[in-house]
C-alpha cells in the first residue's frame, strides 16, 4: 500500500503523542494504592488489562480520555475470606442482575467447561471474578469479608468497554438460491467478501442467504451480556434488507461458544405451523461439471435444485441469474483472500453438513427452525419479533433500539413509531430456548447465526431468502424497572371454566396442573401494556388449542414503557 508524505508525517506525529501519553499513563500510575486490605484479604482490579486503580475505595481509570469499561476483573489474594458472592448495585441501591460471576472453569486446553445445557461452568478455586456495571450509572461493589465490614468500591458509569465492541462475520454459506455465486469478486448479494475483498460489516451490499438454513455467523470482539437495563431489555440490532411489505425473515441462535446453539424465540417461534428442529438436504444437479471449476466467480449452469427432508420439493429457477444455485466449492468451501479456514465452517457447525465425491458436494444439509405460514413477502405487520430482514433499516449499524413488542398498521405508522432509532429487528438474549423450548437464561453470548427461516418459493422472484447486512450492539439505558411480575395477574382457565392463578414471583417456568387439558384452554395476562402469549399479541388473554396432549408449553411475554419485559413459561398439565 503505498502512503503520501503527508499521511507519513500525520502518523509519525500521531506515534509521538502516543508514546508520550504512554509515558503519562505509566508515571501516573505508579502513584496509586492498585489494591485495598482489610485484615487478611487483599482486593485488587485487572490494572494490566483494563487500565484501573484505586484511589481509596474508588475504581478510577488510568486513561486519559475518561475511558470507563462496562465490565472488568476483581482479583482476591484469599477467596475462601468472601463470604458469598461479591454484588454489583446501581446509583439507586438496586442489585444488578448478573453484576458478579467468578472466572468460567477451563479445560487443560484452554476451553472453557460446559454443563449438559452448554453454559460456562465457574471455577469454584479462582481467585478472580467478572463484575459487570449497569450502562448510565454510578456503582457500587459490595464484597462480604469474613473478618468483619464489607469492602465498597466505588465506580464510575461506564463511558465504552468490551460489551459494546463490534462483531465481525465469523462463518457464511448461503443455501442454494438466486444470489449463491453470484458477485463474487464483486462484492454482490452472493459474496460475504466486499469488492476490496475484506469481510462484509454492515454493508449495504449484504448478503443473500438462499433458501432455508442459508446462514452467516457473526462473532462478537467481546461478549454481549443480557442486559435488562436496555431499553426494552433489546440487546443487539440485526440488519436486512427489508422493505415495508417486502420481508424475508431470517431465524435466529445465539451461542457463548460457538458450539452450543440455542434458538431466539421470537413470535412465530410456537405457532403450530412452525418446525423446530427441521432439517433440508440439496442435492447438487451439477456435480460432474463443477469439478471443472476450481476458480472462485459467477460460475456454473443453471439447473433446478431438488431438496428433501422436513420439506420435499425444487428450488426453480429463473434466467435472471443464469449461473449455478447450489453453492459452488471454489466460491464457499475454499480460503479466499487470506481467509483459511473456508469461510462455511461446516466441519464444526453442528447446524450444517455435507457429502463428497472427489472433494464436490453432493448434498448439503442445513438445519434450524422452520416458519410455518410464509409463502410470499408480503408480511412486515405480521411477523412481529425476533427475526431478521422483517423491519426496514433507518441507520444500518446504529446502536438505538426501538420497542420491538409495538405493532405496526403501515409503512407510516412504522416510520412513527420508530423515529429516532436505527430501526432493522431489536433483539434480546432473553428470548433464548433450547431445542425443547425451554428457557436458558444466558447472562451473555458472543456468537450470532442468521438464517433463511423459510423454505418456500415467490413465484417468478425466485426463493425467499433472507437478506443480512450487519449486526450491532444495542445502546441507550432504560427509565423504567423491569417489568415486574408483581404487576401481573396471570389465570388459566381449563375447558370446564375452572380458572387457575399462576405464579408470578420470577419468570421461570411455572407447574400449572388443570382438571381438564382434553379441550382448548383460555390463559389471560394483565398488568402490562404488550402482552405476548405464544407469540401472539393480545388485548388481555388468547385460547390455547388443545393439540392431544396431556402437557402443553405456553410463552408469555409482558412489557410496558420502555422497560426490559418479564417472561415467563407455563407448563399446563392435566391432573386426569
């Protein structure tokens, strides 16, 4: 690359400062107390990494530029002294959720453990923990010494750090569809590589990801806490390529590891007519001409593409893009441009897998959750939450979240209600499942998969298929306490009219024994301003059809201002 003189000038210049500050930082920090002793207990911060002392009991930075992390280390010379654990509290005196764990548990080869739910295991012997600060506020750490008064540090809110690093494209392999091979080297819809052959990130030129279960991963620099002090609990943004009556919608998983994955339930997540779990295999029609092509580019003949598994069928195609569909080895299953491994991932995804003969695919097997009820794009006020590409874009890679739970009549009414926000598709970790359906509770994730949720045909413009262009962390604090369940009064009420109230002291999942499950079941919530039972919005309750089970597994979502929402889950089983 080459660099005029007075870029030259301008950077050695910029070194010069650098050293200097550098040297102010080093010399200032000599000068201050990095630990606090009561008795025998020694409690000292991760100065080396983030730049933090003490000066008295307060935790202050050694940067110059008022730089405050949102998260940091807490170091104890002797654990066994800490009697519980260390607890985080805002300006108000209020517990922040999550505020304290001790250092995730690792294997002699520097991963981390897991539990049969694949969350980070704590090491019971560490002697140093995460403590996590509430965004736009003051905050105290509070650590119980055995030997007597508890130690306070005092901090500043935070001003940046590591939950609010960016993410860059981690893994990408769209399934068979119009846009798969297509602009490569061009940067176009069919090639996670922009024009400069750098990785897309929040590109207006995304990437389409064909058919169902096409998907890019992204990566996080640092973790993304669930963080309910967000405006409406939302805790990154996900960007499309969505028009108003012109959505494809994308599913998503969010995972810590990379290796575990677990689903976002979003609004469609239980409706009847959608497949968990479901499963597709592509048969490549091509796979005696491909093994010609060894150069990555706009290549191929174009031939239909037949699948099986959850859904049988053809992904016709059309002249618009006369080139091959089935995702080509030399455009996606190859390094490109420094990038090695492959960028599809699929010897390690456990989403998606393949057959070869001679090193060419012969079947692609991608899986995820299925969207029943999507057969054209005409579905922006009737997707909701929790997907991408459903949601016009209004600052592609902006940080400011609008409420995801509101409904919206029209394009104008969109354009409304969400002025002065980033607009795509608000996301909160909390809406995370299992593969059963069951809640995670995941403090954080660094990992985030968009997939094509649908597998159907739009006529003569071709697949739908889910469009991404970026992902960003959210910003933008709360006025509001959570939701409380406190506020609520949920009842179900079996077939004979018996009503039964539920629980409401956390947002777990709730035993709700009936008398009759043989018939629907009616479950009303009030209390709250948007209410979400199963996905469905609703003005205080929804009928739950019976489905000929003797258990059946109900969402509830209740959310109010701009306050993160209580969820919770109902277990409805039948005493007979």
């Amino acid at each position: 690359m080459k660099m005029n003189n007075t870029k030259k000038v301008v950077s050695i210049f910029a070194i010069i400062l650098m050293l200097i500050s550098m040297m102010y930082v080093a010399s200032f920090a000599e000068n201050v107390n990095t630990t606090i002793t009561q008795g025998s207990l020694t409690v000292s911060v991760d100065n080396a990494v983030e730049g933090l002392y003490f000066e008295g009991h307060n935790v202050k930075s050694n940067a110059t530029n008022g730089y405050y992390p949102f998260n940091f280390s807490v170091i104890f010379n002797d654990r066994s002294k800490v009697t519980g654990r260390p607890v985080v509290k805002d300006a108000n005196g209020k517990v922040v959720q999550n505020g304290f764990h001790w250092a995730y548990k690792q294997n002699a080869d520097g991963t981390f453990v897991t539990d049969e739910d694949g969350n980070y295991v704590e090491d019971p012997n560490t002697g140093y923990g995460l403590a996590t600060l509430p965004v736009g506020s003051a905050s105290t750490i509070t650590i119980e010494n055995s030997e007597g008064e508890d130690i306070v540090l005092h901090c500043q809110a935070p001003s940046g750090g590591t939950t609010n690093s960016g993410a860059s494209l981690f893994a990408c392999l769209p399934a068979p569809g119009q846009f798969t091979n297509e602009g490569i080297g061009a940067g176009g819809w069919g090639d996670p590589f922009d024009s400069n052959g750098a990785l897309k990130a929040n590109s207006q030129t995304g990437i389409s990801l064909g058919f169902f279960g096409g998907y890019a991963v992204y990566k996080f620099d640092n973790p993304i806490a669930d963080n309910p002090a967000n405006k409406y609990g939302a805790d990154f943004i996900v960007y499309g390529n969505a028009f108003w009556n012109n959505s494809e919608p994308g599913c998503i998983q969010v995972s810590q590891d990379g290796v575990k994955w677990y689903d976002i339930a979003g609004s469609k997540h239980f409706d009847p007519d959608t497949e968990r779990n479901a499963s597709i295999t592509y048969t490549n029609p091509n796979p005696a001409e491909e093994s010609s092509i060894t150069s990555p580019g706009t290549a191929g003949s174009l031939a239909p593409v037949n699948y099986t598994g959850s859904r049988s069928g053809t992904i016709t195609t059309n002249t618009f893009h006369n080139h091959s569909w089935f995702p080509l080895n030399a455009n996606y299953f190859v390094g490109r441009n420094d990038n090695t491994p492959a960028l599809d991932k699929v010897d390690s995804l456990s989403f998606a897998s393949r057959t070869l003969t001679n090193g060419v695919t012969d079947t692609l097997t991608l899986k995820g959750t299925m969207l029943g009820g999507v057969s054209s794009t005409n579905i922006t006020d009737k997707i909701g939450f929790g997907y991408c590409d459903v949601h016009p874009n209004k600052e592609l890679g902006g940080t400011i979240a609008y409420n995801p739970y509101q409904q919206f009549a029209n394009q104008s009414d969109y354009n409304t209600k969400t002025a002065g926000t980033s607009g795509g598709d608000p996301i909160d970790i909390s809406w995370a499942v299992d593969s059963n359906g069951q809640p995670v509770n995941l403090s954080s994730i660094r990992y985030v998969r968009v997939y094509t949720g649908a597998a159907a045909m739009n006529g003569i413009f071709g697949e739908i298929s889910t469009e991404v262009c970026g992902i960003a962390p959210c910003t933008g604090t709360t006025t509001q306490a959570p939701t409380s369940g406190d506020e609520l009064t949920i009842t179900v009420v079996d077939s004979n009219g018996r009503d039964y109230p539920v629980p409401t002291t956390n947002g777990g999942i709730s035993l709700v024994p009936v008398d009759n499950l043989e018939n629907n079941i009616v479950v009303s919530v009030s209390g709250a301003e948007n209410v979400y039972i199963n996905g469905k919005h609703v003005s205080s309750e929804a009928t739950i059809e019976y489905r000929g089970e003797n258990e059946q597994f109900i969402q509830i979502i209740a959310q109010s201002g701009d306050s993160s929402p209580y969820i919770t889950y109902l277990r409805v089983q039948s005493n007979s």
